[in-house]
C-alpha cells in the first residue's frame, strides 16, 4: 500500500489530459514542493474528475477518478492562502465517494433544535 500522510487539495481547475509530469509541475508551482508521503488532489473544472499524485518516497504515482453522474464536493471559495486546502484522511475518504467532506466535523454532532 501507498501511505499518505497528508493530503492537499489543490483549488483550481487542471486540464485532465494532463500526465504525472505536468501535475508534479503544478505540484511544485502551487505547494512549493512535492513531499514524500503526500498526496495532491486536483479537478476538472465540471469537477467531475479528479486525479491524485501521490510522491511515495521513490516515485510518483497518479490515480484517477470520474463520476458518470454527479460532480465532486469542491471548494468554490479560493481560501485565504490562496490555492490549497488540506484535508484529513477521514475528509479525504468523503471526498472520494462523493460525500460533503467539508462538513464531516459538524456531521459527528447532532445538536437539539
């Protein structure tokens, strides 16, 4: 198995034709650098797509993902540092599957009305 310790989620549109070299590029320009160990997420801009490039410590691995019907819960805000989120592997998991990973700590608590 891969391991991920982190994973970053990068907010604006990538072009899906492109392959680990243009991403890990992207990787670079948008993080800085590409640590070993965490993943980078990335969208179409239908946010029907996504691809995920992964730095193992030796390589770089890249892995796809597209709904049929629907589209990835996305930020639609750039946040204040400008082109990234970080998500928590638990957030990470939502997010895959379609689910609003953005509330996932508000979810684990219900309130009385």
């Amino acid at each position: 198995m891969i391991r991920i310790d982190a994973v970053w989620l990068a907010v604006q549109p990538m072009d899906m034709r492109a392959g680990a070299d243009r991403l890990l590029a992207a990787v670079v320009s948008v993080f800085g650098s590409a640590h070993a160990h965490h993943g980078y997420l990335f969208a179409n801009a239908r946010a029907n797509r996504i691809k995920l490039l992964v730095h193992d410590g030796f390589g770089i691995w890249c892995a796809t993902r597209r709904l049929h019907q629907g589209v990835f819960v996305w930020p639609g805000q750039v946040p204040a540092n400008g082109q990234s989120v970080t998500l928590t592997a638990e957030q990470f998991q939502a997010l895959v599957v379609g689910l609003p990973w953005e509330r996932m700590e508000a979810l684990k608590v219900i309130t009385r009305m």
